[in-house]
C-alpha cells in the first residue's frame, strides 16, 4: 500500500468514524462524546490535508523546485496541530458551560456502543497509517497515524468515565471528562507542531540514524583518507547527507569519483530516500587554508 492510497482510506474512515461519533453524542447529549466528536471532525480535515500534502510531495524536482517538494507534507502536520488547539478551545467552551450547570445523560447504552464501533475503526486505521507512514517515510502519515491512536485512548478514556457517570448519576463528571480531552489534544498537537518545525528548521537526524549513516560512509570509503564535516538532515521522504572526503594528493579523479560512486550506493541502498552529497579535498587542504 502506498502513501496516497493509505491517506485515501484515512479521508473515508474519518468521515464515517465522525459520522458514528456525531450520532452517540446527539443520542446521549454527553459533553464528553462531543469533545470525541469534535476531534474526529479535526481528523478528516487534517487527513484531506495529509492526502493533498503527499500529492504535492510526490512531484518530482522543477525549475523552481530544485530539491523537490517534500517539504509540503510537514505544512500538513503544522496545521493538524493548529486545527487540534483549536477544537480544545471548542470543548473547553461546551464543558465549562455544562461544569456550571451539570445535565443527565440519555441512552447511554445506545451511544456508548456507537462510539465504541467508531473507536474500533480508528484504531485499524491508526495502525495502518503509523505502519505504512514508517515504512515509506512519510510524515504527513505517520502524524496522522498517531493522532488517531490518541484519538483512539481518548475515546476509551471518554467510555469509562462516562459509564462512570451513568452508574453513579455524577453528572459532573461527563464535562470534567470533556476537560481532560481538552488537555490530551492540546499535548498531542504541541508535538506535532514541535516535529514539524524540526523538519521545516533541517533539524539534522536523531543522532543514532546519523551515527548509522556516518558507519556507511567509513565502511565503504576504501581509498580515502577521513570524512569531516558530516551533516544531515530530513525533508519529508528524503534524508540528505552532506560531508566533505579527504583523499590522497596524488590520486586522480577518477579514482576519487570511484570512491563517491560506492559510498553514494552503500548510503542511498541502506537509507532508502537518501540523497548524498561529498565534497572532495585533497590531503593536507582541511588541515589548512580554508576551501571554498
């Protein structure tokens, strides 16, 4: 499954999902599966959002775009972000409302298990989206993924705690319930902000993927001297690597190029979406006047 078809089915099961969810929360007049429901119309936004973002990743390198366009899925996670804080400001409204004037719930059973069948769906979704996202390094996907597994805990969360209410007729504890959603999405939608401004910002690797690229590099440099000036850094899809090698005074350029050639397969074969980039000194240069 690629990462179009994979957002394709994300757009369709959130709006069946906020269906589902829409319809226990008007069944049950519940605060708290308001706030549920409220957050799964933020998912369908922010999946049409993913699904479009991945589309104009795709395309490939042009004039104005020479290193492509894969930065456009973080926009995607950026604005899933903005969208949850949001909804929190939403819920914090209706739940303050109902903390001050605290009503009975109806027909719990009935939207109880509506919101349960929904929850069901977000979690198999949830799963394929984290899946498929990590496997194809996307992180429009994978932030979507994510934030409906936290939709998913969200929701368990909401069905206890408003069960709770029902047997023991606390009726405030239906927008206290609403509050702690408010709180979890906010958490979640710092994150993903946090992520994707890392990405916009060419925050390098985490230091362990760095350490694992630098290792290809060394292992396939036979022939050169030393690798310095190592950096990294991820757009979307792509991981870009950039290093400076050091190489014999006398070898020829040729050689030199034979070495870039195998390190360049050995990176972009074990980092899939790796673009390498080597700058090639001769021995003795870094160690004194300044290159260009």
């Amino acid at each position: 499954m690629n990462a179009r078809w994979a957002a394709s089915m994300s757009v369709g099961a959130g709006i069946v999902v906020l269906a589902l969810k829409w319809v226990a929360y008007r069944i049950t007049g519940s605060v708290a599966l308001y706030s549920d429901a409220l957050e799964s119309i933020i998912n369908v936004v922010a999946a049409a959002v993913a699904l479009l973002a991945i589309r104009i990743s795709a395309r490939p390198p042009d004039a104005d775009h020479p290193y492509g366009h894969t930065k456009a899925e973080y926009f995607s996670a950026v604005l899933e972000g903005t969208l949850i804080a949001l909804a929190a400001i939403a819920i914090v409204h209706a739940a303050w409302v109902r903390l001050l004037a605290p009503t009975p719930l109806a027909r719990l059973d009935v939207g109880l298990a509506v919101s349960v069948g929904a929850s069901l769906i977000n979690a198999l979704v949830a799963a394929m989206l984290v899946r498929v996202g990590k496997r194809v390094r996307s992180p429009a996907l994978r932030a979507d993924g994510l934030h409906l597994w936290t939709d998913v805990a969200t929701s368990a969360g909401v069905f206890v705690g408003t069960a709770l209410a029902g047997l023991t007729k606390l009726w405030i504890i239906d927008p206290l319930l609403a509050m702690l959603v408010a709180a979890n999405i906010v958490r979640v939608g710092v994150g993903l902000v946090r992520d994707s401004v890392g990405g916009l910002m060419d925050e390098a690797v985490p230091a362990a993927e760095a350490d694992r690229i630098r290792g290809l590099v060394v292992t396939s440099m036979a022939g050169a001297l030393e690798v310095h000036a190592f950096k990294t850094r991820r757009a979307g899809t792509s991981t870009f690597v950039e290093f400076h090698l050091i190489v014999p005074g006398s070898m020829s350029v040729k050689a030199a190029h034979e070495i870039c050639d195998r390190i360049e397969d050995t990176v972009e074969t074990g980092v899939p979406g790796a673009h390498v980039t080597i700058h090639v000194e001769p021995e003795g240069k870094s160690l004194g006047a300044p290159h260009e």
